[in-house]
C-alpha cells in the first residue's frame, strides 16, 4: 500500500485550477487526493496550516484521506510535518510530497522516499494507465458464457 505525506498547501500552489486565496481550496484538493487514494490504493494524510480549532478534520477526512490542520498561532504545517517524519516507525514505507527545504531535509535524512509537489501533481492529474486498479477487465470461458446463457434463458 502507498503512504503519502502530503504539504497540503504547498501541493495546493502547484495544482492547476486550485488557488490559496480560495476559500474552498482545503476542500477541492481532498477530492482530488480520494479520487487518487481510490484508483491508487493509497493512504494519504495531508496536512494544512492554520485551521481552526486544529488537529484532525473529521468532516474532511476519509476516502483513504486523512486531513490535519495545524492550529492557529501555535504551530505551522511544516513542524507537524517534520514531527510526523520523526516518528514514523517505518520511515521508508512513506513518501513525503513537499517541496520545502527543510521538511525535505528530514524526510532525507530518514530515509524516506521523496517528491516534490510539481512531480506529484503530474503524477496525481495523469490519466489512468491500463494497469490501473480502476480498470478491471475479466474474460469468462466459453463454460461460463454456456452456463450464464442457461441461466438467464426465458422458458
């Protein structure tokens, strides 16, 4: 299972179509996380700066998308980051999306697997590949269609 780290804002900026001035803009990258975290088989927790009270967003989280905001005036998105890459027991079962300077340094130096938020963002907005977990195509012996046409066969 993929494990992501996400700089929630950070990832924001790079997004096409999102912007931090936009008050929904927390709201409309977690769709886009769940949609990826659904066709991915991933487990994802992003973290915000400054939301209020602070903590875990249970009304944005789920899907496989954990949100978290920092609180206000107490801490940032970067020192919850950079706490969280600490005490990861399994640092390299994790990938850190940032693109700040010191949340890269400790996810570095913990030996965990690192990306940028533009490389995610091309990697989240790519279409799906035919190997995708979405696209499941199942052929059924010429047994099975018998079988089935009897089933279904009107009396």
């Amino acid at each position: 299972m993929q494990r992501l780290l996400i700089d929630g804002h950070n990832l924001i900026a790079q997004v096409p179509g999102l912007a931090l001035d936009d008050p929904d803009d927390e709201q409309k990258l977690i769709v886009m996380l769940r949609k990826y975290a659904a066709r991915r088989g991933a487990k994802i927790v992003v973290v915000f700066d400054t939301g209020i009270p602070g903590g875990r967003s249970n009304e944005l989280s789920g899907g496989g998308v954990t949100a978290i905001f920092a609180a206000a005036k107490h801490t940032i998105a970067d020192r919850i980051l950079i706490e969280r890459i600490n005490d990861f027991p399994r640092p390299a079962d994790w990938t850190v999306i940032s693109s700040d300077n010191q949340v890269r340094a400790v996810a570095l130096k913990r030996k965990t697997m690192l990306k940028s938020a533009q490389e995610f963002v091309a990697i989240m907005t790519a279409p799906p590949k035919g190997d995708d977990r979405s696209v499941v195509e199942e052929k059924l012996s010429t047994e099975e269609v018998d079988e089935w046409l009897k089933v279904f066969k009107k009396k």
